[in-house]
C-alpha cells in the first residue's frame, strides 16, 4: 500500500464487492430495516440479502424499508485496525445531504486523533452518493497509486466533487412518493401518462429533479444527452451505471453511451438499498465527469 495510508469509505459507494477488494479499499456498512421488521447489513457482496431479493420484496404491496447511517462504533473499529497497522485514514464519505453517515466518520476519527496523535485521519463529505461516491473513490485510489500523498489525495478529491454528476430516473413514481419526494398528484398524473423523471444530485449533495421524459426509453437517453452536452472527455474518463434490478437497460445505457459519447470505460453495478428504497426496482444512475455537478 503506497504512501502509508488506506481510503475508508462506507457501503453507499455501491461500486462491485470485487471492485473494493482490488482498490483495497475500508467499506463500513450502512444497514437497512423493512417494513416486516428484519433488518441487514448493506455489505457490497451481498452477504446477508441479494439485493435481486430486496427489490423482489419492495415489488410488494405496502413493502419499505427505513435505512441506517453506521454508528460511530463501526467506524472507530474499521479506522482503528489501519492504525494500528501503522497507517493513516483518509475517508470519503456519503453525502451529507442524505445522510448522517459523514457525521459519524467525522466522530470516530475526532475520537481516534486524539487516541494516536502521530496519526493523519483526514475526512472528506464527497457530497457524492452511489455511483457517484463509488468514482470519486476509485478516482482518489489511481491518484494514491500514482504517489500522492494522503493531504495531496484529499485535496484532489476536493476539487473533484463539483464535477462529479449524477444523473437517474426511475420506473415508477410509486417509491419517490413514499420517500415524500413527489405528490400522490405528481404520482397518479405521471402514471397514467407514463411520465420519468430526470433527477440529480445537487452541488449540496441532495437530490432534485432537472426534467422528465415520455417513456423509460426516452428517459434513459436523456441520461446520454446529459454526458453529450456536459461530459468531460467521456471517452477517456471512468463512469459508473447503477441498476437497482434492471440490468437490460443498464446494459443499453452502456451501449448507448459507447455509441453516442464514446465512452470506453463504465462500470455497471447495483443501486443499493439505502438509494434503492427511494428510487425503487428499476431505479437506473448513471455517474461520471463534467463541467459541473
């Protein structure tokens, strides 16, 4: 591990398990309950729940889950044994917009500095989450591979994060709605009219609606218009589509995105629980660098 110090990041990254392993990255769980009282842990190789079977469930009728930030405990553990091992932490957390997961990390390594002095713990709110959070973290771990140090590796993520977009839409209204992001209006209007929205995530690191689109076809290429009109060098730069099970489109999204904006480099991975529950089965992400978030 190159310059003494390892990347820590938390579950809402939603990049593959495998992916993680390789970029030997920390991944602290978010955790999630449903409506029937069971309760996960949001681990990315799916350990305790295939997320295939979490949307099957949110497919019933009534059926939701309320999600978790990771306690600070959890945090202190996973910090803990990096330095222990004589390393420093950098984390490169979950939006704060979204959640009080980047609280928590903040907490632990306020614990932890004053435990081992001699150690760097830096913290970074990459107002980023899912896919988005998952680039900005793979993109950290080519500049530490690169030799940068751990204040060199924060700084570029920091200069990152405003160009770092997200942009998604959704099958159905149904999900947003429960969340209390659209009316029961907006909900029955959109349905009978077979209406998408086109959603973000803000500069703030919250979500907000940019458009709506006529049909899951149509809404899926307004996700390339985007990258055609916004994207930085798209062809040469790392992108991420997440899926909340509806890999079909998340392979056309690709193929279209290849086409279209010669893009060579996207990786396809789930939407995990935590946006999961709000965007519902058939949520569809796309993350990746432009001019502006």
């Amino acid at each position: 591990m190159s310059n003494n110090f390892r990347i820590v990041t938390d579950s809402s990254c939603d990049m593959p398990a495998k992916m993680a392993d390789e970029l030997g990255l920390t991944v602290v769980p978010l955790s999630f309950t449903r409506t029937d009282g069971k309760t996960y842990t949001n681990y990315l190789d799916e350990r305790e729940i295939k997320l295939k079977d979490y949307y099957d469930y949110l497919r019933g009728k009534g059926n939701s889950a309320t999600t978790a930030a990771p306690g600070i405990d959890l945090f202190i553990d996973a910090m803990e044994e990096i330095l222990k091992a004589g390393d420093d932490v950098l984390y490169l957390g979950f939006t704060s917009g979204l959640s009080a997961t980047y609280q928590s990390g903040v907490a632990a390594a306020a614990e932890l500095s004053e435990k081992y002095p001699e150690r760097k713990i830096i913290t970074v709110d990459t107002l980023c989450a899912c896919g988005g959070q998952g680039l900005i973290v793979a993109l950290a771990v080519r500049e530490r591979e690169n030799g940068k140090s751990i204040e060199e590796v924060a700084e570029f993520t920091k200069s990152m994060i405003p160009k770092i977009c997200h942009v998604f839409t959704v099958e159905t209204l149904e999900y947003l709605h429960r969340g209390g992001r659209v009316s029961k209006t907006t909900k029955v209007v959109g349905g009978l009219l077979n209406i998408k929205p086109i959603m973000h995530v803000t500069p703030e690191g919250k979500l907000e609606k940019i458009g709506v689109a006529k049909g899951r076809k149509a809404s899926i290429e307004a996700l390339v218009v985007r990258c055609k009109e916004g994207g930085i060098e798209p062809e040469n730069t790392l992108m991420f589509i997440n899926h909340a099970d509806c890999e079909d489109d998340a392979l056309l999204l690709k193929s279209m995105l290849e086409k279209e904006c010669g893009a060579k480099n996207i990786i396809i991975s789930n939407i995990g629980p935590v946006i999961g529950t709000h965007t519902g089965p058939g949520g569809l992400a796309f993350f990746y660098v432009g001019n502006n978030k």
